[in-house]
C-alpha cells in the first residue's frame, strides 16, 4: 500500500508542475502576448468546451445517469451566482476600477475543482494496480497541457500579471495533490460523491466557456482574426478529443 501511496504522489505532482508550462510565456514580449491572446483565449474555451462535454459529463453520467445533468444545471447557475456576486462586491467604492475581471476568480475555481478530481482519479486508478494509475495518469497530463496553457491565458486575460497568474496557475493545479492525497486516504467513503461533484464541474467549465470567454472573442472585428479564432477554438476541441480517445481512463 505504501508503494501505491509513492505512485500516487509522484503522478500527482508531476502533473501539477505542468501548469508552469505557463512559464514559457514570461519571454514573450507584451505586445506580442496581446496578439496572441486571444486565439489563446479561443483555444481555452475550445479545451473546456471538450473537457466538458466528453470527460467530466460523460464521466457523472455513466455512474448517476440523468441525474447528472441536474447537477450539470445546478453548476452552471452556481457559477453564475458566484460571478454576480463578484460583480456585485466590485461594483462598490471606486477601487473597483483596477479589480480583476470575474472570470479569474471563476477560473481558478473551476480548474481547482477539476485538479482536484484529477488528483481523485489517479489515486482509484492506482490503488487497483500500477499499470492503471500510469495510463490515467499519462491520459490526465496529456490534456492538462493544452488546458493549462490555455488557463494561463485566460488569467492574463482577467488582469493578472504574468506572474501572478503563473503563481495562481501552479496553486490551482496543485489541488491535484491535495485531491490524490485525500483520495488515497478517504476514497472509500467519498467515492459515491465524486460523479456529483464531477458533474459540477462540467457546468462551471460550460458556463465560463460560454458567457465569459466567447463574449470577448465576439469583440474582435478583423476577419482575419475572427478566422484564427475559430480555428484555435476548434483546435482545442479537436486535441482534447484526440488526446481523451487515443488515452481512454
């Protein structure tokens, strides 16, 4: 059991540090990360778009069936609460004019839920046997890289500096170890809450997708660009779709 603990936490960070792939970003020059932002943006929401609907809704169904989708429901209207109530605590005193955009705030807490599961996954998975927890494990770090880059750009996006959404980035995904540990520890008895808790997390990634990233791609009026994040946004369906099929959990 032991050893099984050690598989774990190895996996667990490892695939935690892949948020700093983020770091790479901190050579680019302002104007040029401007450029890039929002295909980048683009691409994020293609990632959550797929993560979604053919990794964490898939998953909560194929346990609690059409529960599932009520909890899908209950996520997204409890992210949108959430931001209400952001927008509502930063509409108050002037200060709100250099205040970081709801979305940073709602990112981070969606992707800290995911990490999380994440975390949750690899735990199970080795605790059956080794052969498992190294195939999900390589499955979960094959699409976190596209996410986490893609999440990077999205704090960018809200406000954060470049380093301060490195750092936020690293302490979301750091959850996973958070979750591997305690999933180790407790799966027994939280294991029948997990697909709800999935399911949650499958309408948050819904709603930032939709009502916060796709308003501002709507923004940009260059055709050319218009094209480029179209292509980006089904760039990061299609990877993650490939990366889910060629890596099946």
């Amino acid at each position: 059991m032991l050893a099984e603990f050690a598989y774990t936490l190895i996996a667990v960070v490892l695939v935690s540090l892949i948020s700093l792939l983020g770091i790479l970003s901190l050579s680019f020059k302002k104007s040029f990360l401007s450029r890039v932002l929002s295909v980048l943006v683009a691409f994020a929401a293609g990632s959550l778009l797929a993560t979604a609907f053919f990794d964490l809704i898939p998953e909560s169904f194929e346990v609690i069936g059409a529960r599932s989708l009520t909890f899908v429901l209950i996520g997204i209207v409890g992210f949108f609460l959430v931001e209400a109530f952001i927008h509502w605590h930063h509409s108050h005193g002037e200060e709100c004019v250099d205040c970081l955009k709801p979305v940073v705030y709602l990112n981070l807490f969606g992707d800290s839920l995911h990490n999380f599961l994440d975390g949750i996954i690899i735990a199970a998975s080795f605790l059956i046997n080794l052969q498992l927890g190294i195939a999900s494990s390589l499955a979960i770090a094959l699409h976190e890289i596209p996410q986490e880059i893609g999440d990077f750009a999205v704090l960018i996006h809200g406000g954060l500096s470049k380093f301060k959404a490195l750092l936020f980035n690293f302490l979301s995904a750091f959850f996973a170890v958070i979750g591997g540990v305690l999933g180790f520890v407790f799966l027994s008895s939280i294991q029948r809450y997990v697909p709800y808790v999935v399911a949650l997390a499958g309408g948050g990634f819904l709603y930032i997708a939709s009502t916060d990233l796709f308003p501002k791609l709507h923004e940009e009026k260059n055709y050319l660009k218009i094209i480029m994040q179209s292509i980006a946004l089904i760039l990061g369906i299609i990877l993650i779709v490939l990366l889910f099929s060629l890596f099946p959990d």
